[in-house]
C-alpha cells in the first residue's frame, strides 16, 4: 500500500537525519551542554528566539527549563523572547520587526549569558539583530541551523548545523536537539548535587 511506504520513509528520514547530526556534531553538542549548564550554574539566564516554528520551540525550551523536563528540579532561567506581546508589538511599530529580539535582549541580557537561537532559514534580520546586540553585551550565542546555513553560521559562537535541506526534517532533529540538551542538563544538575 502506497500510504504505509510513505510513512515509512518519513521516519526513516528523520531518523537517518538526526543520526547524521549526532554523527558529525557529537562534541560540539557536548561542549555547547557544558556552556549552557556553566551559564546556568553560574546565575546567568538562557535566552531563546526564532521566528514561526522556531518561535514555539524557543517558547518550548523556556518552559522545559523553567518548568522541568524529566526530573523533578529547581527552576531553571529560561526566558523565550518571543512571547512578550507587548514588547514585541510597541518594538516592531516603533522600530521595525528587525529589532524584536535585540531590543530585549539589550535590556535583559548580561555579560556570559546565553542565547539560543532556532532557525530554518539562518537569514532572519531580526534573529541576525540579536546576535549583534548579544556580541556587543557579550552574551554567549549558539544556534541551531540547517546545512545552508545562511549569514548567521559565521557570527555563532557554537553553531549546532542539520545536515538536511528538508525543512519538517531539521525541525524535527532541532526538537531532538533541545531536548536532549534538556536532558543532559538534568543529569548534571543530579551529579552536581
């Protein structure tokens, strides 16, 4: 049947996608866990944003962070800069839809504080604004991109890149990505106890 091979196939993508990523990226995920759990060990905060569906998962994050993932822990500072309607409105209106993120991040952000970034595409202006605001603050940046990777690859601190140009498959890794970050956060913060 026509229907059952097709299934098949997508998770067989997806699946081939994300083993490809662990694959080529196995360290540099290890290193970016190191530097987020550092940050938020140390008292920083850990701010997300992205545009469309990588709005929701920055939203996401915040609240697996902020809420708890699979273990029962503290709180952890995870803050989505894409949920703060007002500021979001007042600032594209005033100032333009390219500085939705950098104008928060500008006020809320502090030295050695992380932010993560989602993105399809590596070439949204506001997503591109908040990476320059959070170099001139000195805010840790690390971003999840697919392997075409637009103008935001080179400006990364760590650049977490899908090796796909299939847009439902990288977001579907990217999920994998976060989570698993949430994961091995929550292992740390046991064996730091």
């Amino acid at each position: 049947m026509q229907l059952e091979s097709n299934l098949k196939k997508h998770f067989e993508e997806s699946a081939s996608v994300k083993m490809k990523f662990i694959e080529e990226n196995e360290e540099l995920f290890q290193k970016v866990v190191e530097v987020v759990y550092w940050a938020i060990a140390s008292w920083h905060t850990i701010f997300l944003c992205g545009n469309g569906w990588s709005a929701a998962d920055a939203q996401h994050i915040a609240a697996e962070l902020t809420w708890r993932y699979k273990t029962e822990r503290n709180s952890l500072p995870g803050i989505a800069l894409t949920v703060d309607t007002s500021a979001l409105t007042a600032i594209w209106n005033d100032y333009g839809f390219e500085y939705v993120f950098s104008r928060q991040l500008e006020w809320l952000g502090k030295e050695w504080d992380i932010l993560i970034g989602i993105s399809t595409s590596g070439n949204s202006w506001n997503v591109i604004e908040a990476v320059n605001m959070a170099k001139k603050k000195w805010i840790k940046t690390i971003w999840l991109l697919w392997k075409s990777w637009g103008k935001l690859k080179d400006m990364m601190d760590y650049a977490l890149i899908v090796p796909s140009d299939n847009t439902p498959r990288i977001q579907e890794c990217h999920m994998t990505i976060y989570h698993a970050l949430c994961e091995q956060i929550d292992i740390l913060d046991q064996n730091n106890k």
